[in-house]
C-alpha cells in the first residue's frame, strides 16, 4: 500500500479519487475520510450528529457511488461533515452503516460521485476502487 490510501487525480469539473484498503468496509472508510477532507473548512465545532445509513441492493462499486452521493446529500442539507464510521457492513450487495460528526459549513465542491471509470476490485492482497467525483 502506497503511503496515504487516497489520493485525488485533477480533472476538468472532476476529481477523481484513487482507494486502497485491506478491506471492502475500510475502503468504504477511506472513502468518507477523503470526502472530509474535500469538505471540511476546519469549522466543524458544532453539535454533534449522528446518522445510520441503508442503501442497495446493489452491487458494491454502485454502494460504493451512493455512499458518496449520501455523504454529498447530508453535507448539502443538514451541514454533517463525517468524523467516524461508527459501524459499517456490508453484505448480499446491502451497506449498513452508522455515521459520527458534526455540523459545520462543509465546503459545497463535490456535486456528486460518477460512473464514469468506475472502478472496484480486489487485487493480490489488498482493495482497490477508483471514482470520479462531479465538482
């Protein structure tokens, strides 16, 4: 594993977001601790929040997109930046998860997570995803 498990790749209106994880819950971890650091203006002191999170059936790189889109959803309307993944399974193409943060004024950059080179797999020993995020 490289030395940070994300990293973010430019594009024109679009990021593109690189993961590595040991697992398919970390990487889905990895994914919220990057979203965080896109959004958080640092001001994130207000009252803390707490959201639980069902999405699918589907298959995991599109849990893995409406993931992302639910964290763009909750920083849009009720501020939430994410501080912790309290709990997260996944399993039979369902994400179950329970979200830890705080409201702030997230920075309203990302409008949402694509299709477009969507990627999700297990490589030798470890996972990999790749999504481009719409800004």
């Amino acid at each position: 594993m490289s030395t940070t498990p994300h990293r973010f790749v430019d594009h024109v209106s679009e990021v593109e977001l690189a993961l590595e994880a040991e697992s398919q819950p970390a990487l889905f971890r990895e994914a919220t601790a990057a979203f965080r650091e896109l959004v958080d203006t640092r001001r994130s002191t207000g009252e803390a929040l707490r959201f639980d999170v069902s999405l699918g059936p589907a298959r995991p790189e599109v849990l893995l997109v409406d993931w992302l889109d639910e964290l763009v959803f909750l920083a849009e309307v009720e501020g939430f930046i994410p501080e912790r993944v309290v709990r997260l399974e996944l399993g039979e193409g369902r994400l179950d998860a329970r979200l830890e943060g705080r409201r702030g004024r997230p920075r309203h950059i990302v409008k949402g997570a694509t299709f477009h080179d969507l990627e999700l797999a297990r490589l030798e020993e470890e996972w990999h995803a790749r999504v481009v995020l719409d800004v």
